[in-house]
C-alpha cells in the first residue's frame, strides 16, 4: 500500500513564501532551521532538504546558511526524519564529499541521503571564481562525480579513472550506516 511522505524545505536562507510579511522576518538563521526541522518532526514530516547555495540566490547580500554544517548539525538535533542534503559536484570534490557525507551518516544513524544538482545559480559560480561549464559537460561531470561517489560509499577499495577524476586505491571508513547493520 502506498503510504504518502510529506517532507519541509529547510530555510538555509530565510524565508520562501513570504519575504516581506511583517510577523515573518528574514530569518536564515540555524536556531530558527533547528526549530523548524524539529516542529516538523514532532508533527510527522518524513524528510527534509537543505538546498546547497554558496551565497543567497533572491539577494546575495541576504544570509545564507553552509549546506552541510548545517545538515550535520541538524542530524544531531533530530531522531526520526530523513536528510537530505543538496550538492553542487562543482563544489566538492568527491572524495572530500563522500567522506563528509559517511560523518553525516554516521551522526544521523542511517538517515541521510543527497541530492545532487548539477549547478544553476550562475552567479554564485562566477562570483567564487569557480568555472561553470557549460550545460552538457556539467552533466557529465556531474555523471562521474557521483560515480565515484557511489563506489567510495561501497566500503571497498576504489580504483577510478575518468574524464575528471583519478583515484587510486583508496577505501573510505567507515562504511555507510545501512551496509554495517547487513
């Protein structure tokens, strides 16, 4: 039987809806995120999304919260909700992510999972002097990136050589949450 999954967007950089009501203040704040997340666990939320932006993409001189402090903290403050943190692959190297994500895992016990976006903000890209390739290549990219990323999570040793990526013989521990409780 299908059993429906209701989630909540955490707000890294303020408000969505109302950006301008008087008794909702811009508020990107972790305290009010925490808060949020854990009224919407009480509540009976499923899951959870933490959008990844470098920089405010309504204004980037408005706050923004980092994509993945703020999801392994939010994995600490919560027992029972899934994560699910946003990537940009242009951002990370996928080692350097696999690696944040098993920690993340680890403090969640098992509820974490990514979303990966292969870039769309322009701006913030340019504006950190980080190339932004044009669209069929960022999804090749992305394509390797995560190939990588999947093996380094498979708990065994990694050999990879790509268009972007070379890896040689690592293996990443601990393994993810869900392969040690098999």
């Amino acid at each position: 039987m299908f059993e429906p999954r209701y989630g909540i967007w955490i707000p890294v950089y303020g408000n969505c809806g109302a950006m301008n009501h008087p008794e909702e203040p811009r508020n990107a704040s972790y305290a009010r995120a925490k808060a949020l997340l854990q009224l919407a666990e009480e509540c009976g939320f499923t899951t959870t999304l933490t959008a990844q932006h470098l920089v405010n993409p309504r204004d980037t001189d408005l706050e923004q919260l980092e994509t993945w402090t703020t999801t392994a903290a939010l994995a600490e403050a919560t027992s029972k909700i899934e994560i699910i943190a946003a990537v940009k692959p242009l951002l990370f190297h996928p080692v350097v992510l696999a690696k944040m994500a098993l920690g993340i895992d680890a403090i969640s016990q098992g509820r974490f999972a990514i979303n990966l976006v292969s870039a769309w903000f322009k701006p913030e890209m340019e504006k950190s002097g980080i190339p932004f390739l044009p669209h069929d290549e960022r999804y090749h990219y992305s394509e390797e990136w995560i190939q990588v990323v999947e093996a380094l999570w498979s708990g065994t040793r990694v050999n990879f050589q790509g268009d972007y990526f070379q890896i040689r013989d690592l293996n990443l521990l601990p393994r993810p949450v869900a392969q040690m409780k098999n």
